[in-house]
C-alpha cells in the first residue's frame, strides 16, 4: 500500500487523533475477550491454591479450584485454557511415562473441566519436560536429545489427552516429525475433530524463566535446550518450521515467546495466512508485573498495550497470563 496524502495544512493527520470517539472510529486493531487462551497451572491435592513467586497474581491450583478457574474463564467471555502441570517430583522418571497414564494431573484436570464446563475449549501442552527427571522435552540419551523415540511417546500422551477430551493439542516439544505422527494417530483413533496448535516457532529464550518455576522444572533441567528449540537470531527458519508443521497437519501455529518476536508472528500472518497464535510467555508478564509493582510503569496500561501489539502484528489471538484481567476489565466496558 502506497498512502496518498494531501500537503499540509489540508492534511492536518492530528485531527484523527482529537478526541477518543475519532481514534476509536479510525482505530486499526482492537483486543477483544474472544482473542484470549488462559494458561493454568495445575497442581495435586484438593482445595490447594498458591501463588508463583516469580509471577505474581498467578496460582497453582487444585483440580477442583481448576474447574472453578475454567468456570470463571467462561463466565468472563474467555474461549478457551491451557493446562499445565505441575508433576509430583516423585513421579519424574527418565522413562517418563507419566506423561501418558490416563490417570495423571493434566488428563484428571481436563475431564473434570469438560464435565463441569462443558462449553470451554481446552487446550494442553505436548512435550516431555513435567514428567522427564531431565527436565528436557525429549528422552536424554548420554546427554543427546533423542528425536524418533521421543515421538513415540509424544503420540501416546497425545492420545491420552484426547480421550480425556482436549479439544487443541498444543506440541512444545520442537522435534521433528512430530506433527504428522500425532494427525495421523488422531485419525487413526477416531479423534477427527481434535485440533493441533503447534508451537511452531519456539525459540531458546531467556524468557521462560518464571514458567519453569511454575512447573517444577528449574532445577531439574540439566544443560539447555538450544539443539531443539530455534536460534533466537533465525527469522527465515522459523517460515520453514511453520511450512513443515502446516504440511503435516498441524490446524493453527503459534510463535513463543511473543513481544519479543513480533517480527516473526507478522511475517507467518503475511506469508501463510493461518490461524496465527503467540505465548506471551511467563517472563514477558513477569517484566510487566514487576515494574508495575514498583510503580515505574502503569501496569493496565502496559497490559493492554502489550496485547494490541500482538494484534497488531497479525495475531489471531494470545496465550496470556492476563486473560482474566484483561477479560474482566473488556466485560465492564
């Protein structure tokens, strides 16, 4: 687009910008409740909330006070969670094969919830990290990631959170392939339906921090994660993972972290035209939070202005530890 205005002073651009009702009439993007996925952390026990040190306002909650949070998502407009569990370290094994009992943290959660709030989509996380005694997203073999046989386990979690009933399977891992194997496994076990929002373009960010505390697994994490998850330096690399995960399947794409990668998530919009997603991940709402909370920024304003950008940038919606926040105050007008 090639703009064409007028010399001044028959081109005046401030009159646009006047009064609220002329910015709201020429405003090009807005956030609405229906852009929004909260992520929810999830614990063991019954009635149990506390909050995450190192991200104030955000909680582990039990499964029961998980229903009452995805019952208040729905209350408040928001379409849809994402769960994530916080794992016994007792149950974290190199095996990991807790990542498919039908019976763990994530598949009791996401039953309960589609019991009791039926109209709520959920969302789950795909990769190896709560439940691997490394920390790592895939089976370490002497200090190797190993790719193919950690597919075999991500189909199997897979298919376990689908017959929990997940509506969006969300793969963090980053290993190759593995889009394809889990549609195809999907298929092949009647779950049609059961949509895949890959994170597509995950980068090795300093960024996921406090969300490692959150799950319990900082300390566990042994070397880093820089063989799987993308250069945070590679732009072109990241259209090749989106082409790759669309050709084998995957529904929508998400690109993680999120204010730091607008680039990225404006670059996907403009060359796939897909249902585009970014994580505004745990260190982005830490930083907001944490100048907030000192008073060297006005933290509502800051919120919102962070999530315009991602719609801006071509985004159809954002993961969020905002959600209900936001949500709330979109209700109220």
């Amino acid at each position: 687009m090639r703009p064409t205005i007028a010399p001044f002073p028959a081109a005046r651009p401030r009159r646009l910008r006047a009064s609220e009702p002329l910015r709201a009439l020429v405003r090009e993007n807005g956030l609405s409740r229906e852009d929004l996925i909260w992520p929810i952390f999830v614990r063991d026990g019954e009635g149990q909330l506390e909050e995450v040190t190192s991200m104030p306002g955000v909680m582990r909650r039990s499964v029961d006070l998980t229903v009452e949070a995805a019952a208040e998502a729905a209350e408040l407009g928001i379409p849809a969670i994402c769960i994530f569990p916080y794992t016994d370290p007792s149950l974290k094994t190199e095996g990991c094969e807790e990542a498919w009992n039908p019976d763990n943290l994530s598949n009791r959660a996401i039953r309960a919830i589609k019991q009791q709030v039926p109209g709520i989509a959920v969302m789950t996380d795909v990769a190896l990290d709560p439940y691997n005694i490394n920390g790592h997203d895939g089976f370490v073999q002497d200090g190797e990631i190993l790719n193919d046989e950690t597919i075999e386990a991500l189909v199997k979690m897979t298919l376990a959170q689908a017959e929990a009933g997940a509506d969006i399977i969300g793969p963090s891992d980053m290993m190759d392939g593995r889009i394809g194997a889990m549609r195809a496994a999907l298929e092949d076990a009647g779950h049609r339906n059961v949509t895949i929002m890959s994170y597509a373009a995950k980068y090795a960010s300093a960024f996921y921090g406090p969300f490692r505390d959150a799950v319990g697994a900082s300390g566990a994490l042994k070397g880093d994660k820089n063989t799987y998850q993308m250069d945070p330096a590679n732009s072109d690399e990241a259209m090749r993972m989106i082409a790759r995960d669309l050709s084998e399947g995957a529904d929508m794409v998400m690109v993680k972290p999120g204010m730091p990668y607008l680039d990225i998530c404006a670059r996907v919009k403009t060359m796939f035209g897909t249902p585009t997603f970014a994580y505004q991940v745990s260190g982005e709402y830490a930083m907001i939070m944490a100048a907030a909370g000192n008073g060297w920024i006005d933290g509502e304003k800051a919120m919102f202005e962070s999530l315009v950008a991602f719609k801006r940038a071509g985004c159809d919606g954002i993961l969020t530890y905002f959600s209900p926040w936001v949500a709330r105050l979109l209700k109220e007008g």
